[in-house]
C-alpha cells in the first residue's frame, strides 16, 4: 500500500504547493497547508490573522505556539483518516518534534516526507513571476503557467495579486530562514528513514511523476 501520510518539503516556491494540489486529487487525502490557513486567517482579520500579518510580511516563521492547535485540530479531524500532505508545517526542528508528538497521539505515526530540491537563484525568479488568486487560491506563473487572461483567474474571474512576501528583499529573507530554519529538517527525517528527495527544478508534470514513484 502506497504511503498517504506526507509532508512536502523545499524552500519557498519550490512548487510544494502545486504538487501537493494534485497529489491530493490523485490520493484523495486532504492538502494542509499552513501558509493558505494563515493568510486566510489575514483576510478574514481573526485574532491568528492580526498576530501573524506583519511577521508574514517580513518574511520570517510564525510563532511555533501559534501553529500548534491549527495543526493538531486540522490533523484530528475525520477526513485525514486516509492520510495527509502537510505543505509548509513542520517548517523547524521544534515544530516537527510537536508534529511527531501530534501524530502520536493521533496514531499516525508512520510518514513519508518528500523534499523538492530547486536552487535559490530559480526560486527567485519563479515568486517574482508567481501570482495569485485572492479569492479561490488558485497560483499561476507569469512564465511558466500564465493564466488565459492576463491578471485574471482562469478559475474564478477575481484579479490576480502578487503576494506581499513575494517582493525580491522579502523572497531573500524567506530563503534566508529556509536555509537556517527548515533545511535542517531534511537530515532530521533522513535520520529517521523517512525523507525522500525529488528535483523540482523539472516541468511540474515531470515533478509529479518523481513524487509518486518516490511515495509508491
Ligand atoms: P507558505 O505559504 O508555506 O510559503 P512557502 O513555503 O514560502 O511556499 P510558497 O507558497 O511560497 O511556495 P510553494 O513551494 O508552495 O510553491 P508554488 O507551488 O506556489 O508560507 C508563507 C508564510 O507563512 C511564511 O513565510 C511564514 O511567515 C508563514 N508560515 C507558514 N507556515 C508556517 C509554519 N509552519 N511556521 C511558521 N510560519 C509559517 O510555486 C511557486 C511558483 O512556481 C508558482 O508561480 C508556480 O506556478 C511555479 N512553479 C511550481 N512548480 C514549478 C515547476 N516545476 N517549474 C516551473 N514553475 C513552477
């Protein structure tokens, strides 16, 4: 049986996002990912929202306490029965030791962890030519994957934005606390057995492709 339980890693704009959109259709397992429930959280001005704008903003980490519950309630419910791709959480070391402490309790402990490999000077081109939609979520590339209709989505009819953290001195920031922050998360489930990693400097069907070889 194919492993369900998942977690995407690799820098900012690796496409974790992308890939993890499909992966969920193919697997039928619910995307979690922590960066849409906080911008959502941003919009709608909740209490998370007003905590967490002005640090996303910056390019830097949430605070860990801030994460937790989200994570925890949204992995408890009845639809991650199945399984899960976690997209952005854990994003460090003291994060994954909460994520491993959840799963526990949760008896979901057996995961696989898939690590997009691209290089900063890629990722930096790719979030500058990266827009989104406000409203449905759906992402697009001025370069790689524009929509039908410049600046608007193809999907829902709003108007595409730039994300406020996908400005050149935020981008270097957010690869900044990647390479201190999250990178060391690769070792950490290699040491355990359960990284894979994949080049996600490919065309994302190519991608795709790498991943579900690598989930099996
Ligand atoms: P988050 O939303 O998680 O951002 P991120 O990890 O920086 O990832 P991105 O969404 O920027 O990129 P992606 O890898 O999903 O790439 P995508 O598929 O869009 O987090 C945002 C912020 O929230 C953080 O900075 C932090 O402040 C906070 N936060 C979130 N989680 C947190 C946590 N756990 N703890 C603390 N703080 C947290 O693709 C990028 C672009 O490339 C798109 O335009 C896409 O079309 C294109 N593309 C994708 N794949 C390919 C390909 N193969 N070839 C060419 N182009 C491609």
């Amino acid at each position: 049986m194919s492993q369900k339980n998942l977690i995407l890693l690799g820098p900012p704009g690796a496409g974790k996002g992308t890939q993890a959109k499909e992966l969920s259709t193919r697997l039928s397992v619910p995307h979690i990912s922590t960066g849409d429930m906080l911008r959502e959280a941003v919009r709608e001005g909740t209490p998370l929202g007003l905590k967490a704008k002005a640090v996303m903003e910056r390019g830097e980490l949430v605070s860990d306490e801030l994460l937790t519950e989200i994570v925890r309630e949204r992995l408890a419910k009845a639809d991650c029965d199945p399984g899960f791709i976690l997209d952005g959480y854990p994003r460090n070391l003291a994060q994954a030791g909460i994520l491993a402490g959840i799963l526990e309790d949760l008896g979901k402990s057996d995961l696989l962890a898939l690590e997009l490999e691209v290089a900063d000077d890629v990722i930096v081109t790719r979030l500058g030519s990266r827009r989104s939609c406000p409203d449905c979520g759906a992402v697009y590339n001025l370069v790689f994957s524009p929509p039908a209709k410049e600046g608007v989505c193809d999907k829902c009819g709003a108007g595409l934005v730039l994300r406020k953290d996908d400005k050149e001195d935020v981008i270097r920031e957010r690869l900044r606390v990647y390479h201190e922050k999250t990178a060391p998360l690769s070792d950490y489930y290699r040491q355990r057995g359960r990284l894979k990693t994949v080049p996600g400097d490919v065309p994302p069907a190519q991608v795709l492709e790498k991943l579900e070889r690598a989930i099996g």
